[in-house]
C-alpha cells in the first residue's frame, strides 16, 4: 500500500493567506480539521473568509531545493481556502511575491473567471498583455469535481459553475500555461468530466476518492466494484486522453494498484 500523502502529493508545502472559504463545499477536509483543533465554533463560521495578515504580509524567499518528486512544485497555492472575489487581492500579493523570490507554485482553485483574469492582470501580464516570465514557474490545476452545475450546486454551494472553471482552463491553456485539473472528489462519473474538458489540458488529469464520510446517495460511486469499473473504463479512452490521467493516492490503495499512470497497465 502507498502511503497517503494528502497535499504532499503534489507538493511538500502548502501556503495560504485566508482563514476559511466562502466556497462551503460539504465535503471540506479543512473545514473538518479546522473544527477538530477548535480553530472554529462550527460549519457556519467556515464560510466567513478572513485574511491572515502574518501569511500576506510576510516576505518570501526561495525555499531551499529539496529533491522535488515528479511534475512537483516548491509551494502548492491555497490549498485550505480559494482564490475568490474576497481572497483575489491578497491572493496576488502573495503569489507575486513568492513568484519573485524564484519559487515554483502549483495554483489550485475551484476558477472563478473573475478572479482568475484578476490574478493575471496583477501577477502575470506584459503592458502588452502576454504572459510574463513568471509563466513558466507556475502550474494551474483547477478542480472540476463534476460537469453537472445541479451537482455542483448541491455540494460545492458558493463554487463556481462548471462554465466557470471550464472558460478559465481554456483560457489558461490558450496562454500556454501549464494546466491540469484535479477530479478530486469526484461528485458524478469522472469519465464524463474528463471528456469535456481533456482537450484544454495540456499536462495531466487527477482523480481521486471523498475522504472522510461520503452521503448516502454517493456511496454507489466509491464502491470497490464501481472503482475497478471505472478503471477499467479508462484504458477505452484513446491515448491522446488517457496518458494524462493520474490516480491520486487514494484510488492506487483501494485498488491496490503499482502506480497511478493508466497506459502503464
């Protein structure tokens, strides 16, 4: 079994700059974590974003290079809040100024085209409008749990749409950032998500399983029998789809997989 490594997955540090999220999504492992240390009363103070001045005024330096895994980056960005109409701002700030001291980041957000344009206009635009060189530090891995908006309604209610996140990885990708997404949870079946938005990717597309207590009406989508369906499924896509998909942690446990490329099989 490979050990679980949550965040680390994808990078050994985490950095945000917001207490709570206004997404309120009902599955929020922080939330959770938030609630069993005591750093809130309960659910409903999540959705209160607040800013944690030490993170945003601190200064940034380039953290020392550890042996970063494969597809890795020096900081992953937020990983316990979004980048939303009350972050953005600050979310700049601090993305500039880690950007500048010659960190790598991998960005992840549920998209709000809004801010997403915001944030580019402020940490990445030329006068001219084009990317500059902070481009080539930076991944964007936005998170697209499910294509149906009904779903993402019910579980991820202050989220952006699908529409939302869709239009920003276009746009992204059409800029030539790096741009991935992550399915993790996935609300519906992955298999339809990743066929609406596969060709807007130009790196790779992650899923991965609920942690914590998965509602009664899901529970058919995290069986053992549906997930080597699911797995099985994948290897009908074409090549040009599959070699980018990865299996996060908790879907190469559960299946008790050798790694968590699908063409490898």
């Amino acid at each position: 079994m490979v050990k679980s490594k949550g965040t680390q997955e994808w990078s050994p540090r985490s950095l945000n700059c917001y207490f709570g999220c206004s997404n309120n999504c009902s599955y929020c492992y922080a939330r959770r974590m938030a609630i069993r240390f005591n750093r809130i009363e309960g659910n409903g103070d999540w959705k209160n974003m607040r800013p944690n001045w030490k993170a945003i005024n601190k200064t940034y330096r380039r953290v020392k290079k550890k042996d970063l895994g494969d597809g890795q980056y020096d900081y992953m960005f937020p990983t316990s809040h979004d980048i939303t109409p009350i972050s953005v701002d600050s979310c700049s700030i601090v993305l500039g100024k880690v950007l500048e001291a010659g960190n790598s980041v991998l960005i992840t957000t549920k998209a709000n085209y809004k801010c997403i344009d915001k944030l580019y206009e402020i940490v990445f635009a030329k006068p001219d409008k084009t990317p500059n060189e902070y481009k080539d530090q930076v991944e964007f891995r936005i998170t697209i749990t499910s294509s149906d908006d009904d779903i993402l309604k019910k579980y991820e209610t202050n989220a952006p749409r699908f529409e939302s996140r869709l239009s920003s990885l276009s746009i992204l990708n059409a800029l030539d950032f790096k741009t991935s997404v992550s399915i993790e949870p996935y609300l519906s079946n992955p298999i339809k998500t990743i066929l609406c938005i596969y060709e807007f990717v130009n790196n790779t597309i992650w899923i991965g399983v609920m942690s914590g207590s998965v509602p009664k009406e899901l529970k058919h989508l995290y069986t053992k029998e549906y997930l080597e369906q699911l797995y099985n499924s994948l290897f009908l896509l074409p090549k040009k789809i599959s070699h980018k998909i990865r299996l996060k942690d908790s879907v190469v446990n559960k299946l008790n997989l050798q790694n968590n490329i699908i063409e490898a099989y």
